[in-house]
C-alpha cells in the first residue's frame, strides 16, 4: 500500500476500535489508535469508558502485553492526543515516554484544555500530521467537536416512512409503519445515546415511555426529553407518572414550572412564535451535559429543527409501503418552502435492508 492508502486503512482500523465504546464515554469523545512498526499492526486500543484510559494509553499497553516495544513506531488515532491532565494523564506524555516516531490523526481536538497536542508532540521531536483521508476516522469524532465549538449536543433525528414519504395515516395512526427488526433497532441506539427527544404532539398521541427496552445491555441511561412550547405535558402520561425512575426533562416557554414531582423544567425563549430549539438544545448540553441527543420527531418538531438548521444526522427507516391518501403526514410540516433552493440537504452515507425496510443514513450536507 502507499502512503497515503496506509493511513486510511489504519484510521478506518482506529475508528472501528474507537466506535466499540459507543456509550460508555460519554462526555468525552469516542477516540481509537492503531501502532504500526515494520508495517505490521503491534497494538490497538481505545477508549473504553469514561475515567479510564485513553485510546493511546490503551494501545501502547497492548503493544507492549503481546511482547512489542512500540519505539519507533507510527500511531493513528482518530483524535489529536490531548495534552491536559485530567481523569488521565495526558496522552502526548504516554507518546513521548514511549519513543514512538510518527503520530497520525484524523482531526483536530478543538476543546480549550485539551487541544495543542501536535505541537507538544512536535516539540519532543516526533512528526505529527493531520490525515483527514478516512471519513470514518473524522465522523467518530464530530459529536465531540460539535459540542466543543458550538456548545450544542450532537443531533440525530429519526423516523419511519412509507414509500410516498407518509410517516402516519390522515387520522394520525403510525404504529407500526417499520418492521419489528427495525424497531429494535432504535431501542439499541436509545440505549447508547445521552438523551432521547419528542415533540409534545407525540406525548398527547402515543404516550412514549422513551427507554430502551428488549437490547442486552443498557450503556446509559437516556435523558427524556419533551419539547413542550406552552407547557402542555400532561400529569397522567407515562413519562410523568415514571419521571421517578429516569430523568425527564420537559423544555418549554411557558411561564411556571412543570408541575409534575420528578420533572425537569428547562425555560427556553421563544423564537418566531414556537419554542426556540437551539436554546433549548443548548439548555440540554450546559445544565445536563447531553452530548447527543436521539430526536424521534413528529412532523411540527422536525420542520422546526430543519428551519433552524439544527439536524446533524438523520436515520430514515423506508417500508415497503404505499398510503396513496393524500390526507397522510408527510416527515415535516411548518416550513415555507417557495424555491428549490430553500430545500435542506443532506448526504447519504451508508444503507442497509433489515427485513424489507430499507435504513437511510444521512449527514448534515456539505
């Protein structure tokens, strides 16, 4: 392999590694590194959970348990090595300590007390480079990034349609338009985000529970969250009379608080008559440290987060099905949409079949 096709193998590598803790680190970034020496893999590590090692600290302690001595060799990571003190010593410290020649990484850490690692590691005589060749490499990291620079959660929304775009019938009736392995599906993604957002419509008409429910093992605990603009959450409804058990947060404009024993209020601003969602959002990060957050949206809610432009990822589950009512909702709704350039776009990344269903994952697009 070249140069250039060595370094997108071994960050893919470091990426599929980093994504095996998807869950469990939480506010710190999902972060994997790969050791090459002789062109030979020697050790392979990432983050695991959060207060533990690092994904570097990691790699070079299975380096050196299988008998290698990573001295100059080559390390790919999929995030700049931080070079603060905090739960763990820094990771330029363990690289520099460790001799290694060569430090390559998919991007950037941007956070104030962490970042400015290449140029320690420079410093201390070892090349650094910023390889930006694997997309995989550079997605792991993005939550993290987002959250750092903007002070806003990473957002993922989610919903199942029909083939004609219909996400329930004229009458409001959508369960169940996915298929059961599709469902499943979302339960193991809830179990693995920070928090899991609905619109109060969805309250009203589904009265959701929000947990992750039939998946092995429960990596966090979800933040419940209702996007409610005039304080309309209902005392009786499934996520009040469990608000003891899981945290349940409801973000409204309304004036007072929710007053339901257990329940969150998070007073947000208004913003062209509707609920400010961003302030919202940012309301969730700095008060209760939500890093992502799973937005299964009614059709009000999610053409407001695309009017704000607030969608980083979208996972649209397709059935192979047919409304033809033209009284069916479509995803969104609340936008005006006059020009073909007023329309959001987004990049397909990745799809997979699962019993018919088709999933479509999209990224913000570029």
């Amino acid at each position: 392999m070249t140069d250039q096709r060595s370094s997108k193998f071994y960050l893919d590598m470091a990426a599929r590694a980093a994504m095996r803790a998807f869950g469990d680190v939480a506010p710190n970034p999902l972060v994997g590194a790969v050791i090459v020496k002789y062109d030979r893999v020697i050790g392979i590590g990432h983050h695991c959970r959060f207060g533990g090692l690092h994904a570097e600290r990691e790699a070079i302690k299975n380096a050196r348990e299988n008998g290698h001595d990573v001295s100059g060799s080559t390390v790919y990571c999929t995030l700049e090595p931080c070079c603060h003190h905090g739960k763990q010593p820094p990771c330029c410290e363990a690289l520099i300590e460790a001799g290694v020649a060569e430090v390559v990484y998919a991007r950037p850490d941007p956070a104030e007390v962490s970042g400015g690692g290449h140029a320690i590691l420079e410093a201390a005589g070892i090349r650094c480079s910023c390889d930006g060749s694997s997309s995989n490499a550079v997605a792991v990291g993005e939550p993290f990034v987002k959250r750092a620079e903007t002070g806003l959660p990473w957002v993922v929304v989610k919903w199942a349609q029909t083939l004609d775009g219909k996400i329930a019938t004229g009458s409001g009736e959508s369960q169940w338009i996915s298929n059961e392995r599709s469902r499943r599906w979302v339960h193991w993604l809830r179990a693995k985000i920070d928090a899991i957002g609905v619109g109060i419509g969805t309250v009203l008409a589904d009265d959701p529970m929000l947990t992750a429910r039939g998946v092995r093992k429960v990596r966090r605990s979800a933040v419940r969250v209702v996007f409610d603009t005039h304080g309309r959450f209902p005392e009786d409804c499934k996520l009040a009379r469990s608000a003891g058990e899981y945290t349940t947060v409801v973000c409204t404009a309304g004036a007072g608080t929710i007053g339901v024993p257990g329940v969150k209020t998070l007073h947000c601003k208004m913003k062209d008559g509707r609920l400010d969602l961003e302030s919202a959002l940012r309301g969730l990060s700095s008060e209760l440290g939500v890093s992502s957050i799973l937005i299964e949206a009614g059709p009000t809610l999610l053409g407001g987060l695309l009017d704000a432009d607030l969608i980083d990822e979208a996972v649209v589950h397709v059935a192979p099905a047919v409304m033809g009512d033209d009284s069916g909702r479509s995803c969104a709704s609340g936008r005006v949409c006059e020009q073909l350039s007023q329309m959001k776009r987004f990049a397909l990344k990745r799809t997979r079949v699962v019993d018919g269903d088709v999933h479509l994952f999209y990224r913000r697009g570029e």
